[in-house]
C-alpha cells in the first residue's frame, strides 16, 4: 500500500493533538510544517475533521441579562480566564454575581463549561 502525506501548520494546538493521537511513526516535524503520513484518504479527512481548530468565547448570563467577552481564544485560555477573575470584580464579574458564567464554542453554540459567578 503507496503512503500519502499532507501538511497542517506547527502550531501549539495541532502539535499537541498530533502528539496525543498519532504515533510519531505517522508524522514529522519540520519548521512550521507538520507532515502527516497516512494510506487512505478516509484517514486524512477524519484527522483534518478532528484537529480542526475550535475557538471559545466567555458568556456571562442571569435572571435579565447576557454579555459576552468577544473572545476567539482557546478552551484552556478561557477556563483560565474564568479561573483567574471569578470572585473579584474585574469586567462583568462583579455585575454577574450570583449569574452563570459559560465558556461557548464559537463555531458550534455548546456550552463546554460553566460555573456561578461567585
């Protein structure tokens, strides 16, 4: 069977999950490309369909109302985000106490995490 390659970017998404799913037989690092070998073009599609690069956004909500960070950040950027600023007053913190405050897939519209706005 004739092997095939295709190239995504180097980046720090796509090398973190190409280093916790393939086997480092299947690809190559080189500069700010990332060489992906594979035998059928099924394997190409569903790697490219996996790796795709979501993005998040901050979501605050209550009782009346809703506001959003704007943010095209990552997951892990905006559960810090959460994290770091929950119980202080810094933004919409202090006017959502009590409220929600969510991490919402930007391209999709799931809430992928939440937590009281203490």
């Amino acid at each position: 069977m004739r092997t095939k390659t295709f190239t995504i970017e180097n980046n720090e998404h796509n090398l973190n999950w190409v280093e916790d799913n393939l086997d480092t037989r299947d690809y190559e690092v080189k500069g700010n490309d990332i060489i992906i070998t594979y035998f059928e073009d099924f394997q190409k599609n569903d790697i490219l369909q996996a790796i795709s690069e979501k993005t998040y956004n901050v979501v605050f909500n209550d009782d009346n109302n809703s506001n959003d960070k704007g943010f095209e950040a990552t997951l892990e950027y905006c559960k810090n985000y959460i994290q770091s600023f929950n119980g202080t007053n810094h933004s919409y913190f202090e006017d959502y106490k009590g409220g929600i405050v969510q991490v919402v897939c930007n391209e999709t519209g799931e809430v992928v995490y939440e937590e009281e706005v203490i």
